[in-house]
C-alpha cells in the first residue's frame, strides 16, 4: 500500500488533509479533518484503520444501518471515494 498525503489549513485552525492509496484494486483517494494538534502519525493510523475495516466487512459501507446508536462522532471526518477508470 502506498499512501500519499496533502493539508491546508483551513480557517477553523484545523486542517484538511487530502490523501490518495495506491496498491489496491483501485486507487483510492479521500479528505480527512484533522485537529491541530494531531500528529502524522495519528492521521495515517485513522486512515489505516478505515481501509482495514473496509477491507473486513461490507457492513463499513452501511455502518449507518447498523450501528445506530452506536456511532463514535469523531469517526465522520473521513471521506474516502475509488478512483474510477484508472489502472
């Protein structure tokens, strides 16, 4: 997996963080929401654990389904998409 990593600071004093993930299928791109005060490291295993748990279980792609109620706030500030038509 080849992970590839981008911010901003955005006018909050958080910052955008914009990666792509090569070394699937497909690539992968996404933006993820960061507070100041989070270290690379933090960022890249919040990544890391989305796609594990993409990886694990169709459910990541519904998890509004089935886990109501039980949702963790803070894990929302992830968008991950697939990169169409590319190799």
């Amino acid at each position: 997996m080849k992970l590839k990593l981008s911010s901003k600071r955005l006018a909050s004093g958080r910052f955008q963080v914009n990666f792509t993930i090569q070394g699937f299928e497909s690539p992968y791109y996404g933006y993820l929401l960061a507070e100041p005060q989070s270290t690379v490291t933090e960022v890249v295993n919040k990544i890391s654990r989305h796609f594990q748990a993409m990886e694990a279980s169709e459910r990541y792609y519904q998890r509004n389904l089935y886990s109501i109620g039980a949702r963790n706030t803070h894990s929302g500030r992830i968008l991950i998409f697939r990169q169409h038509g590319q190799n």
